[in-house]
C-alpha cells in the first residue's frame, strides 16, 4: 500500500479526487442548490462539516464498531451530524433552510459522505482522516461554489447576489434550471478531467512498473503492451 502525505491526501480530496468534478458524486444536489453561489457555498459547507466530523468519529470508532454492522453504525453517526448542521442552519441561515430543501437532510445518504467513511476513515489514523474530511470538503465546497457563480452569473446576471456588468450579452435564464445546472456541471466535470488527466503515457508506465517482463519489453513505458 502506497503511504501518502498529508498534503497530498488534502490536495487529492481538493484536485485529483474531487468529488464531484472528478468522481462525480453527490451530483443531485449539486444541480439542484447551485442556481445561486451563496446556496452553493452554504451546502458546501455543511458538507465538509459532516465529512469532517463523520471521518473523525469513524476512525477514532472503527476498532469498537464490528464488521457486520458497520454500515448501519456509519449511517447513524453520519445522520447525527447532518441533523447538528441542519439545526445550525435553521438557527443561524433560516433563509437557506429552503433553498436547499430536501437536499440538506439527504447529506446522510450522499454518496461521497459515505464513500470517504468507508473507504479512508475505517482505515486509517484520525489525524489522516481529518485531513481527508477536510480536503473532500473543501474541494465539494469550491466545486458548488465554482458552479453556482457560474450559474448565476449566466442566469441572472450577478454573483453572490452583486450585479456584475456583462455588456451585451443578456443573461440566459436556462441557466437557472436544471438544464442549465446538468450543462453546466458536464463543462466543468470536462474541464476538470482534462486539467487531471495523467495522459495514456503515465498509465501506461504504471502497468509496466508493475510487469514482471518489463526490463525486457520493447514497448516498455511506449503505451503498445497489450497485458
């Protein structure tokens, strides 16, 4: 198993595995709360939130919790901290609490809340886990925000609710809708992938590095093997 650093652990939740621009998870709400930035950066938010929390409690537990109940136990420590995020909103961000509707309670079956609880902090240290809640938030976080500014901007003409001057061009109010938000999320999934992307070349060197016959090979590292 290849250790990683924390910085790279925090980078890769931010870039190479974002969570939704790279893995494309949580995709529903992400369309549906992201007509405006503020909404984007709210759910945002409370996402790295409850990634943090969760990764931390799973990890500091996952010696107690036993194997075949598992998934149950990760589901209610997960539901606990959305319900704490939910009630922080409705104190603090009533405004919020509609907007992003249904979509805040459902953070307890999101996909990349429960992936990083089961595949990172089951497995490894707490301060590791943190550090990963910390960047698959953050990068989830930029992503809404990324794409709700983006959305409002086109849509209505402003970002965070400032009027921003677009010269002739009027603003597209598709944008604002879910044919827009699926629009726009496919350009910026586009973007993303190609600005990641490690080429054929590199994968290619991975599988050679990992070949028995590859001091000999003739195609080594070249992209021609068929193995």
């Amino acid at each position: 198993m290849i250790r990683k650093s924390r910085k790279q652990i925090f980078l890769d939740g931010i870039i190479f595995e974002n969570p939704l621009l790279v893995l494309a998870m949580g995709i529903c709400p992400a369309v549906s709360v992201t007509a405006r930035a503020s909404s984007g950066l709210v759910m945002g938010l409370s996402m790295l939130f409850v990634v943090l929390c969760s990764n931390v409690m799973i990890s500091a537990l996952k010696r107690i919790i036993p194997s075949r109940v598992r998934i149950p136990c990760y589901m209610v420590i997960i539901a606990s901290f959305v319900t704490i995020a939910r009630y922080l909103i409705t104190a603090y961000l009533p405004a919020f609490e509609t907007s992003l509707g249904v979509y805040l309670p459902l953070m307890v079956v999101n996909c990349a809340i429960f992936g990083r609880a089961e595949g990172f902090a089951s497995r490894n240290s707490i301060i590791n886990s943190a550090v990963d809640g910390l960047g698959t938030g953050a990068g989830y976080t930029l992503a809404l925000v990324l794409m709700g500014a983006v959305r409002e901007l086109a849509g209505s003409g402003t970002v965070f609710g400032i009027p921003v001057p677009t010269g002739p061009v009027k603003p597209i109010t598709v944008f604002l809708f879910t044919p827009g938000g699926l629009f726009t999320l496919g350009v910026l999934i586009a973007i993303a992938r190609k600005l990641t992307s490690k080429g054929p070349a590199e994968e290619q060197k991975k599988i050679c590095l990992g070949c028995p016959a590859s001091a000999a090979c003739p195609m080594n590292g070249k992209g021609g093997c068929e193995r």
